[in-house]
C-alpha cells in the first residue's frame, strides 16, 4: 500500500501538489490503521461470531476425553439441523391454548415455554481446533469441569432452590417470610435488568449463549476494545497499563493488557461482587489469550480462579471465526417490559394471596 | 463410541437445541402465569422490532364482537435482522395465531409460545429462498 503512494507518477504542479495532500492525508491517517506494522504485532480487529454448541464444561460421560469423534460431531450438527426442521413443522392452526395449570416446561421457560427457535442462534455444530472436534470448551482440569470448594456448592444449591420454585402462578415467597425475590428490581438478575448479558457473554471469561453472539474487535496501539452483541456490552482493555485501585470495581472487571508476541494477553481483576460470572466472588481473576490462528480465526483461551469458589483454576479455549456479518445495536432498555411485567405481576399475586388469606 | 455415548451425544445435541424451552434474557416463568392459558386469532397491528424482545401487537375479535388489542412477547430482532428479516417482513393486517400464557399483572401481554400464520405455518420460516432462516439446508 505505502510503494503505490510513493511511487506515484508525478508531473508538473498539480499532480505534485495532489500527491502532498494525498501524502498529508495518509501521514494523518497512520495512527488509526493499527500499528501492525511498527510493533509487528497482528491486527485482532473484526467481527466474529463465537457460536458452537459445545458446552462449556464436558458431559460427564466424556470422562477425561478432550475429542470428540468425527461421527459424533456430525450426529451433532445434524440432530441440530433435524432439531431446526421439526420446530419448523406447520403447527395445528385450530390448536386450543396449551395447558391450564402450565405446560411443565422446565428451567428459565419457568412452565409456560419459550418462544419459537427462529428467534435463535446458538451455532450449527461442535467448534474444532487443528482439525480435532472438542467435546467441551473447559480442557484443564482434565475432567473439563469446574470443581467448587464445598462452601461454594452450598452457596449455589441455596441459589438453585430459590431459582427453581416451580412457577404455580402463586405467591409463594409470602409464606417463607424471607425477603422475595420481587421485592426490589435491584433483585432481579442482571441480564434482566439490561445491565449485562446472561451466560457470561461479555466475560470475562466471553462464552458463547443462545444468541446474539457476535463480537467486534476495535484494536489501537494503546487500548482494545471488545463490543458484545449481546446487552451493548464494551469492554475496554488498557494495554501496558496498571489496575486500577482495589476499591474500584466494575460489572466487567478492569482489564489490562499486553502481546506476549503474537499473542494478546488481557488480565482482569476488580469485579463487582454481584459479578454475573458463575458465582464468582470479588477475588476473580481472569486471563485471557487471543491469538490469531489464521486471517479468519482467534483461538480464544482463557484461565479462571477465585480460591474462593473453584478448588483449583480451570482453563478453557474456542475458536472465533471472522465474520462479515454486521454487529447489530442492543438498546436493551429500549424495550424491556418484562421488568415492569414481572414486578407488577409480583404486587398482584401477593395482593390475591394477602386477600385470600384475610378472607 | 458405544450406542450407549451415541445416545447421549443426541441427547446432548438435542438438549442444546430444543425449540425452545428457554428463554435467556430473561425467566419467562416470573412474567407469564400458568394459571392464564390463552389462545389469540387476529391481524397484526404493529410490530415493536425492539430489544431485548420483540413484541407483537394483535387485535383480536372476542366472543361478544368487541375487539381487543393484545401484544405478545419474542425474542430478539437481531437474530432475524441477521437472516434479512424486519419489522416490515411482517405486514399489518396479517392474520397470525398465537398460543401461549397471560402476563401475571393481567395485562393484555402473552409470550408467543408458538406465533403461526392464520393455516399453521411458522413465522419466519419457510422453505429456502423467502428470506426464512437458514436451517443449516439451505442450497448455496
């Protein structure tokens, strides 16, 4: 690019005068197109989507293998493709409404269901690295799971109880005596309340969920910038930098980073407490590693800690394929009634609870 | 690999992808409530492409012949953006049905269990080549 500027064809005034400004404006322009060139380090800048139905841990089945078949990564990518075309079947145009009392359906669909699964993506198949299929994004321990310390695991069985009460449509928490979960929006979860994405999608660690998994990469010679997709979320990597005192504390932790040679290493530490990352406590500590692969892929590996809640750190790592696709705008307060929705729902059932009751 | 891990290995699939038992932005079981079952039949009046959830507008005709303006909760417009569908790809006055659950505060607020076209067919979706999601199928 530089030789076809310099060795421009120059005759007489005007074209020289021409090459000076265009000259001028390339000189002006050289500290925004990434300083690939002077410090030799790779250009991360892009759009990737990090979806892949591997798990993050590794189905207990697996043992200790890291791969998966070839065999079975097809069964994968082809049961989601089957999985795909039956939610896609003609529905029964005179169908009644489902079930009085709740359709049983499980988890976050807390017995009234979802939403129909073109509102999804979640990727097609298992993600690979130097040709070999994983069976979990997690490779160190070698069991590819997460082992918590035992105060730990009852701290998140409490939190499960609490989560899982089965949705009757009741009031229950009325009858605990114990503070609701409705009581205050600030006890909503965070990705209800547009202040982070759910399933640790902005990180750190950054892991793939059910949608929205586009990430766009703006690289500078003194700071990183990582968008994510999902709930608007930044992050803001400050490289060769020091962490910010320890009572300044962030929804995303504060990163600093630095390239261990074509390697961009981030360091995060000072998170909030309230952190949306798997229980974690205010001692988090996340490092991540991006290295470009190739012009189309960042292997993305990362290493967690928190003596508090893991016994031990635990590594994981995925690849970020480039896409062309565009990053779309998530103005997540923009729409978000399901707030208002759930807290004056809330109100109503505890006032037919408090009537019946009187009554 | 055994049948035995080949079994799970679809049960994994198959739980990472049933459609779809999980909303994520949030618990769909603290908004909807399961004592409420609802069906609506009726045009489309507006369409809310908003974040975190698109949401629906429908008139319906109730029993007694008065209308009634309800609205019904989906997911988020950047997954349909991404495959070339918008808010005009969904014109009003087209006559949808929905099946799913009231809002708990007795608003006329549903989540869109199933949102299909007046015969059945799935919104969005289709057969290759109407701007319908790519299913993975799809001829290049």
């Amino acid at each position: 690019m530089t030789d076809s500027i310099w060795h421009l064809p120059v005759s007489g005034t005007m074209n020289g005068l021409k090459t000076a400004l265009f000259v001028g404006l390339w000189v002006l322009l050289l500290p925004f197109t990434v300083q690939a060139g002077k410090d030799n380090v790779p250009d991360l800048s892009g759009n990737y989507n990090v979806a892949t139905l591997t798990p993050l841990e590794r189905p207990k089945m697996f043992g200790d293998n890291l791969y998966l078949t070839k065999e079975a990564a097809e069964k994968i990518a082809s049961d989601k493709a089957d999985a795909i075309e039956a939610s896609s079947q003609v529905s029964d145009p005179n169908r009644e409404a489902p079930p009085d009392g709740g359709d049983g359906s499980r988890g976050a669909a807390g017995n009234v269901g979802g939403y129909n699964s073109f509102w999804i993506d979640n990727g097609d198949d298992a993600f690979e690295i130097d040709g070999r299929f994983r069976t979990s994004i997690i490779y160190d321990p070698a069991d590819g799971r997460r082992q918590r310390t035992e105060e730990a695991a009852k701290v998140r069985i409490k939190l499960f109880a609490q989560f899982a009460k089965p949705n009757k449509g009741e009031a229950w928490w009325l009858k605990t005596g114990d503070r609701g979960p409705y009581d205050d929006p600030e006890l909503r979860p965070l990705a209800e309340r547009c202040l982070l994405g759910f399933g640790s999608t902005a990180g750190p660690p950054m892991l793939p969920v059910l949608y929205n998994n586009l990430k766009r990469i703006v690289q500078t010679p003194d700071h990183i910038m990582i968008l994510n997709e999902m709930v608007h979320d930044a992050r803001i990597v400050r490289l060769n930098s020091e962490h910010l005192p320890d009572d300044v504390r962030k929804w995303m932790g504060d990163s600093i980073g630095h390239w261990d040679g074509d390697t961009l290493v981030v360091d995060t530490t000072n998170f909030k407490v309230t952190s949306s990352f798997g229980g974690a406590g205010k001692d988090l500590h996340v490092v991540e590693r991006f290295t470009r692969k190739d012009d189309k892929t960042i292997i993305y590996n990362f290493t967690v800690e928190d003596p508090a809640v893991w016994e031990k750190p635990w590594s994981g790592e995925y690849p970020w394929p480039r896409t062309d696709d565009t990053v779309f705008e998530y103005a997540c307060h923009e729409g978000n009634y399901a707030l208002g929705n759930i807290l004056r729902g809330a109100r109503l059932l505890e006032a037919e609870t408090e009537s019946v009751s009187s009554e | 690999m055994s049948i035995k891990q080949i079994a799970t290995v679809a049960g994994i699939a198959l739980a990472l992808c049933t459609p779809v038992q999980l909303s994520a932005h949030h618990a769909f079981g603290a908004e909807f409530d399961p004592n409420r079952p609802l069906i609506l039949r009726g045009p489309v009046t507006k369409v809310e492409w908003v974040n975190p959830h698109a949401w629906i507008h429908l008139e319906i005709t109730k029993e007694d012949g008065t209308k009634e303006s309800w609205m019904v909760e989906g997911g988020t417009p950047n997954t349909l953006l991404r495959r070339g569908i918008n808010k005009n790809s969904l014109k009003p006055g087209t006559f949808i049905v929905v099946d799913g659950y009231q809002s708990k505060d007795r608003s006329n607020r549903a989540n869109g269990r199933d949102i299909t076209f007046a015969d059945g067919r799935k919104l969005f979706m289709g057969s290759s080549g109407t701007g319908a999601p790519e299913d993975g199928r799809d001829p290049n």
